[in-house]
C-alpha cells in the first residue's frame, strides 16, 4: 500500500496528482490531516488499484506523454491510497479495510474522474479512457480514524456483498 499526499504549487494550490508520502499520516473523518477536507464523509479517501498501473503507463507511452518502460509514480492518478490485492470487482459496497494500526476505511462508491486526470497524466482522454475502462477506483469512508504509512498492510472485512464497485460502477454509467 502507498500512501500518497498532495503536492503543493507555489500559490498553495495541490497538483492533480499526488506523491507517495515519507512519513505516517493522521487519518480523520475527512481524509487526511493537513489536507482539504473531501466534500461528504463517505468520500473521505480515494482509492486506486496498483494493478491498473501498468495499463496507464502504457496508455502514456502510445500517447506520447512518457516513455516506453517509464514507470509512474504511485500517487499519479491522485488517490490518496494505492491498494494491491483490491480491485472494483472484488471491493464491495461496505466491506471494510482494517489496517494493522487499527484505522478502519469501507468501500463507499466508485471513483468518477474529472479534468484533471488528464493534466495527471499529461495526456488528452485520460478521463475517457479511465470510464470506459471502468477502472475508476473507489472511494473511502473512515470508521476508525488513525495513523497509517506507506507499506501498511490491510484486511478487508466483509461487509454485506451486494454489489462490487465495478457493477455499481456500470450500474450508474448506463
């Protein structure tokens, strides 16, 4: 797991993407500390799936805005978490993940992109490309605020199973 805070310009506004954060971080109701609130509770963190990494590494390379084999920094999607071992068709609506320091997040919806991915990515259709994809990634609630760091480990606690991200995620698309 990385954790991964804003980066600042000079006018004190965050960059579309984020970085991979050197030390632990305070998790609040609202994200995380030092940080703009996010808009509702249940959108706390946004979530992304480190196994979709290599298919946006490779879309920049055909669009010319990286290199063959550069690798992207986790972070460059700009979620505040990069999960392996969690994607929207096996993260469920409720299901909670209980990191070793004993933050709790569940899954709450899918990730819709705006405008800024594409300047993230450096690449026009980001946005486009990640919807018909559907791999949006997924929003967090926090149950049990806490401290967390990049290499933290979670459990995922089963919550009622009725929909994954990625259903819901086609579901609300149309």
């Amino acid at each position: 797991m990385s954790l991964n805070t804003l980066i600042l310009r000079a006018d004190g506004s965050a960059e579309p993407r984020r970085r991979p954060a050197a030390e632990a971080m305070d998790v609040q109701r609202f994200g995380l500390a030092g940080e703009p609130p996010a808009p509702t509770l249940t959108r706390a963190l946004f979530a992304y799936p480190a196994e979709h990494y290599p298919l946006w590494q490779t879309l920049r390379a055909q669009a010319r805005a990286g290199e063959w084999g550069e690798v992207l920094p986790y972070g460059a999607l700009g979620e505040a978490l990069t999960l392996q071992g969690l994607t929207e068709a096996q993260a469920c609506v409720g299901d909670v993940l209980v990191f070793d320091s004993g933050c709790e997040l569940a899954v709450s919806e899918p990730h819709v992109p705006g405008p800024e991915l594409d300047a993230a990515l450096s690449f026009k259709h980001a946005v486009r490309m990640m919807l018909q994809s559907g791999f949006t990634g997924f929003h967090l609630g926090v149950r049990v605020g806490g401290t967390i760091r990049s290499g933290d480990r979670f459990t995922l606690r089963p919550g009622p199973r009725d929909v994954n991200i990625a259903e819901l995620f086609r579901a609300r698309k149309g």
